[in-house]
C-alpha cells in the first residue's frame, strides 16, 4: 500500500492516513465570521474524499487580529454552534479536524479592524499592508494569551480533534519568535528565550485544557526571508525542542511572510494581471510596482521546506511533521515519508483546484492537477470566496 494511504497517530488521535488539508482561507464565513453553508458544503465534500487531516481556513481569536473579511472568527460562545456543525460535517464523513488559531498581528487593513494594526514592536513600514502597526503593552499581550486559550477552548468544546496555532506567514505568533519583527527589550524580546516567551504561555495555557483525546499543532515558520534576518531553520528547529517540552503534538513546518516575502509561502507564477485587477484602483500602481519587482524569483520548486524540516527532525527526532508547500507528486511524497524526513504531508492549493483529490491519489493519480499559477490568491486579495480558475 502507498505510504501515503498508511494511519499515523498524532498524540492520541489516529489519523487514518497522512494526507493533510493545510489551512486555507476560504471568506466564505459571513461578513462577522460565521459558518456558512457554503464553508460546510466544501468540507463535506473535501471529507467525503478521504483526507486524513483536515485544517479549515483560518480562525481569528479577536477582533482586533481579524485577517480579511469573511474570514472565520471562534472569539465568542456564539460562533460554537457553526462551529459544531463544521466538526460534524467533517467527522460524520470521515476526516478529523483541527481548527487553526489565528491573530494577525501587524498584516490586516485598518479597514477590516477598524483600528490600527497591533505588533509585538513597531518595525518598519512594509510594502504589503502600509501601515506602522500600535506596539502591544503589557495588559493586552496578556489578555490576547487569554484569547488563544479560550479560542482553544471553543475549539474543543465544539469536538475538534485539535487546534493549530498560526505561528507562520508573518502573523502574530511569527512576529513574536522573529528577531526581525520582535524588537522588544522587556520580558517579551530580547533574546530567544524572551521572543518565545508569548508563544510558552499559549501552548502551556491550552496544554491544560486540551480534552486527553485531542492535540496540539503548530504552523511554524521555518525561514522568514525577511530583508533582515528573522527566523532561520536553525532557530526554528530550537524553537520546536522547546515546543515538545511543553507538550506540543507536531509541528507543520511553512515558510514566508506576508509583508516581506509574500511568495515564498506559495512559490509559483506571479498572476500579476489578476492580482493587481483585484485591488482597489487607487493601489493598483503600487501593487503593480512591488509585484514587478517580485517577478521571477520565486518560481515553483517541490517540497520547498523540505530542507528546513530536515534540520528541525535532526535536532529532534521525535515531533511528528508535516511538510507543506509545493507538494505535488506522488513518487515525491512517497519520498520523503519513507526516508523518515516527515510523517505528514500538507496540501493547500491542490485541494483548491480539486476537492476530490485525495479519491483520485487513492485511485492512483501520479501527481496532483494544481500548476501552483497561483490565480486562487487573486481571489484573497479581493476577499472573494476562493476558486481556481480551472476548477473542477
Ligand atoms: C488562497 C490561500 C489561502 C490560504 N490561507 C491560509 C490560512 O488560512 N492559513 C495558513 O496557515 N495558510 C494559508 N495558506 C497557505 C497554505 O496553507 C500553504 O501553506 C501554502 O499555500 C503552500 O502550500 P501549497 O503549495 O500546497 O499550496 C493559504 C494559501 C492559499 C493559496
């Protein structure tokens, strides 16, 4: 049987194989961040065909961290009924879920959150979003580990099988851990010991109240590429001992920021035409210009991170990962569980462009149907339901 087909178990949760949905804002959530029938129609079908694991799109744990409109939100009780029936919808067709724990940090639009962006420090200006974010004090870092505790709690409460922190692309979570971003000299920057500090509260406040039968994930970024170092696979791969002392299941290691270098998440053509065309006309210019720029640099390579999980595994041999990123052919996959590189392997785009692929891995197909043209991420910028272009 393929290696991909075979179960593995995530702390106490077994997953019956090691394909993953990895998180993948969908905006189909209502315009405050409730659970739709659309949200609940694509993972019915997405569960139907078989994932092991599957991340819905992001889910915001404050107002004040909300990326995108129609993005989800689990920063109440009252999202938890939607909530529920996501889980149902999942589980009664065969998949386990996880929900991915989110807070933007310095990348939203005053727009969506009708104040300015917050941020571990004020950094500089970035290209992507234009804004220098208000510096967090001391009471609302506090409160905003509360956040992620309670959102963890809804999480579970509403029978995910697991929560995901969003600790990569540049969000809250990254800004903290990346030298880049975290400027800090108090008890929350400074050293990475410090840096981690936000994250070790989080993860020790969720761990004691994680149900016995669920886990805890993290997205991780691996390498942020900023103009100045960041977080680099080395600082990464220490980051993730810490996590396993704190009880932290398994690690889905990604790459990239959303300010500063936004195409190393997604490497791939640059659809410059439709991703200027979904901006508002007055920042068409600039878009057109810090996309021009990017052009080229960033083309589709496979399995992207690999490098990056390998020095995370031998620095700690035990935590369970997921690859993510470029991941789209088979003999590939196979690859790199059987050499014992990574034990999951995490898809987004693929499932964009066709739900029921996981049925057609199954039946055989060599490789996935996605040519990462990356036309779904015109759809984000302007907020739209996602689609691809040559979806089925
Ligand atoms: C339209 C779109 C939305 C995404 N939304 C999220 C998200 O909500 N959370 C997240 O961690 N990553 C998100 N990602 C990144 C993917 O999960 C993944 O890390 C990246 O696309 C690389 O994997 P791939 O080559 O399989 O697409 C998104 C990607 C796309 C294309």
């Amino acid at each position: 049987m393929s290696l991909l087909f075979e179960p593995v178990r995530i702390g106490e949760v077994d997953l019956d194989n090691r394909i993953m949905h990895s998180a993948t804002q969908e905006s189909m959530a209502d315009s405050e961040g409730y659970v739709t029938d659309t949200l609940l129609d694509r993972y019915r079908k997405l569960a139907s065909s078989g994932i092991g694991l599957i991340v819905p799109g992001t889910m915001n744990v404050n107002p004040v961290g909300r990326f995108g409109t129609n993005s989800n939100a689990i920063w109440h009780d009252s999202y938890l009924p939607g909530l529920q029936r996501l889980t149902g919808v999942i589980h009664s067709n065969g998949s386990k879920v996880a929900f991915q724990l989110q807070h933007a940090g310095r990348q939203t639009f005053k727009k969506v959150i009708g104040q300015r962006p917050v941020a571990p420090s004020k950094g500089r200006m970035d290209p992507m979003f234009m804004a220098r974010p208000r510096v967090m004090g001391e009471a609302e870092i506090e409160s905003t580990i509360e956040d992620y505790v309670s959102a963890a709690g809804r999480a579970f409460a509403a029978g995910a099988d697991g929560v995901q922190l969003h600790a990569g692309h540049g969000f809250l979570l990254n800004q903290f851990l990346s030298p880049f971003f975290n400027h800090r000299r108090d008890g929350w920057g400074g050293s990475d010991e410090k840096r981690f500090r936000f994250v070790r509260e989080i993860v020790n406040g969720i761990v004691a109240i994680k149900p016995e039968k669920a886990f805890t994930m993290i997205k991780l970024s691996s390498n942020d590429f900023t103009p100045e170092e960041g977080i680099t696979p080395p600082l990464a791969a220490r980051y993730v001992k810490w996590l396993d002392d704190l009880g932290m299941d398994a690690v889905e290691v990604t790459c990239g920021t959303g300010s500063f270098s936004n195409m190393n998440i997604w490497r791939g053509d640059l659809p410059i035409k439709e991703m200027v065309g979904a901006l508002p006309p007055a920042k068409r210019l600039g878009g057109w210009i810090v996309l021009k720029r990017m052009a080229g640099k960033f083309d589709y390579e496979e399995g992207y991170n690999l490098e990056a999980a390998r020095t995370i595994r031998s620095l700690d041999p035990h935590m369970p990962l997921a690859l993510v990123g470029g991941l789209r052919h088979v003999e590939y996959m196979e690859k790199v569980l059987g050499d014992g590189s990574v034990d999951l392997i995490s898809m987004s785009r693929p499932f964009i462009r066709d739900l029921r692929l996981v049925e057609k891995l199954r039946k055989g197909a060599p490789e996935v149907s996605c040519v990462s043209c990356n036309k779904c991420l015109a759809t984000t910028v302007g907020n739209e339901q996602i689609k691809c272009p040559y979806g089925e």
